[in-house]
C-alpha cells in the first residue's frame, strides 16, 4: 500500500524556509494509529491527513498529529492542506477565489486562497471565546523560568498574562530581540514554580521590538515539552496571542492588522499576518495569513495493515 504526500514549507515565500508541515491528500483509508505512527516516523512538527467531509456544513476534515500526539488545532497545517488543495486543483471556487471550510476536532475553519501566484497569500479565520487571567507567577518567578534577569521582562508597555482559547499559554513579553533570542527554558525553575498550576504547558515568549524591516512582534514557544534546541511553529498560538493584544486597554475597538516573525533569516524564518475584530462581546474575530510553498512530493509505502480495518 502506498500514500501519496507533499511537504509545504508554509508562512514563507522562499523554500527552505519557515515550518515544514507535510501533508497526505487522500487519507481516508488511514487508521488513527497509523496516522500517529507516520507522523512520528516523518518526525516534523505537524503532519495533516485531510479527510472527506463529514456533513454539508464543511468541505474537508483535517486530523492533525505531532510526533507526540494528536492536535485539536494548528494554524500551519491549515496552510498546508490549503496550498496542497489549491495545487492539486481541489479547492471550490468561490467569487473568484479558492474558499473551503475546514472540519477540526475543535472547530470549523474558513479559509480563503488568492489565486494566481506561486506565493499567493493563504488567510483562514477563527472566532474563539478567549479566557484571560492576570493572576500569573511573579515577573521574578517568569524571568526564572527563561533563564533571564528580572529586567528583561517587558512590563510597562505590556505585562505577563495567561491566555486559553484551545489550550492555555502563559504569555510573557521581553524587552527586546537579543533577550528573545537568547532565552532558555530553565526545566528545574519550572518544576519548582507555580507555573505549573496555571495548567499552561507553553510559554509563548514575544517582543515588539524586532530586527525584521515589516514586523511588530517577534515570539517564539518553549516549555517542559520542547527541546532546548526546539523553535517550534506557533500558529496554534496565535488565537491567544491575538485575544492578548486585544485586551490592552490602549488598542482601541475596530480592526488590527499585526505582522509577527517567528525565527530568523536565513534559517527557517516564518512571516505571519494576524488581523483581529475587537468590538465589545466574549468572542474574538481572528485571521491568520501568510504564504506557503510546496517543497516536495512523494509516496510512503507500509503494509495494507497499517491502514484502517
């Protein structure tokens, strides 16, 4: 038995670049564990199986899997299968434009591709209901944790807060590009904190001040789960960072468009653009955007077994 796959390099337009998601187009004769065997044996940040619909109110299913486990949501692979759809010529057209809705675990998913480029710009939106909470480990305690000095938090402009829409991240602002970069997770500082209670396993560390010409933020992911040497994508994250940025009092109600970096050139820089509806109300219009390229095709072999019963 035989699967055809791609992988995307996606919120990049240059190969090589950004995070390497890869997809499987015609997953439906795949089992759950064999979905969770191939991702582990890809060992990329996310693979997609994308899957038929499963009632008129969606056009695909996606089931998205870590090397680990299964994700309720990710905004990479979203990307991904969209670029995999668009290439493979699958995608409705809609007004002119590639539109479908994305079935998840956790939510539908809208997405929208600008036709006619080979970078063109891929844009899917979520509304989430987001909990906030500003009852965080002391800044002393949050600078432990990141191997860095109390005074490289970002507090006046900005402060610690936890943030769950899918699933909570504690988010913590830097001064700056250098502290952002040089940060380290400290796994005996966290074990011995009350981070734990907080239930977030992921600190998504940012900072407005960026070395990137367009970007306002730079940020990136670390925690118990993620290796020293880890920069892993943070489209999952987003969603919260957004809600984040729209529960300062000084962003003022309407829409906000951000660019945020994740990474540097030349190594696996990835350029994502977040719009955001604030209005008054629990839930949050998001949209997450960016570019993606296809890197590669291929085909897994493995016995007829390992596909569903």
């Amino acid at each position: 038995m035989g699967q055809s796959f791609y992988t995307v390099d996606v919120f990049t337009d240059r190969l090589f670049s950004g995070a390497q998601i890869a997809v499987f187009p015609e997953a439906e004769s795949l089992s759950e564990q064999s979905m969770q065997v191939i991702a582990e044996e890809l060992n990329l940040s996310e693979t997609v199986f994308i899957l038929p619909s499963r009632s008129n109110a969606e056009d695909f299913y996606l089931r998205i899997f870590s090397p680990r486990e299964e994700l309720h949501f990710a905004g990479h692979p979203v990307l991904a299968a969209a670029k995999v759809l668009h290439h493979l010529d699958k995608l409705p057209n809609r007004e002119g434009l590639g539109e479908c809705i994305f079935g998840m675990t956790s939510r539908p998913v809208s997405v929208r591709v600008k036709p006619n480029a080979d970078t063109q710009l891929i844009q899917f939106a979520v509304e989430v209901a987001p909990i906030i909470e500003r009852f965080v480990p002391e800044d002393t305690e949050l600078a432990a944790l990141l191997s860095l000095p109390p005074q490289a938090l970002d507090v006046k402009a900005y402060s610690p807060r936890l943030v769950a829409c899918d699933q909570p991240y504690l988010i913590v602002p830097v001064r700056h590009q250098e502290l952002l970069n040089t940060a380290r997770f400290d796994g005996a500082a966290w074990s011995q904190s009350s981070a734990p209670s907080t239930l977030a396993q992921e600190i998504l560390l940012f900072t407005p001040k960026t070395g990137h010409a367009q970007a306002n933020f730079a940020a990136r992911l670390m925690g118990p789960l993620i290796g020293q040497s880890e920069d892993p994508p943070i489209g999952s994250a987003l969603p919260a960072f957004a809600a984040y940025l729209a529960d300062h009092r000084d962003l003022p109600a309407g829409t906000h468009t951000f660019c945020i970096v994740r990474g540097q050139a030349p190594k696996r820089e990835s350029v994502i653009l977040v719009e955001l509806d604030k209005k008054v109300g629990k839930t949050l219009q998001v949209r997450l955007g960016g570019a993606a390229v296809l890197a590669s095709q291929g085909e897994l072999y493995f016995p007829s077994q390992a596909t569903a019963a």
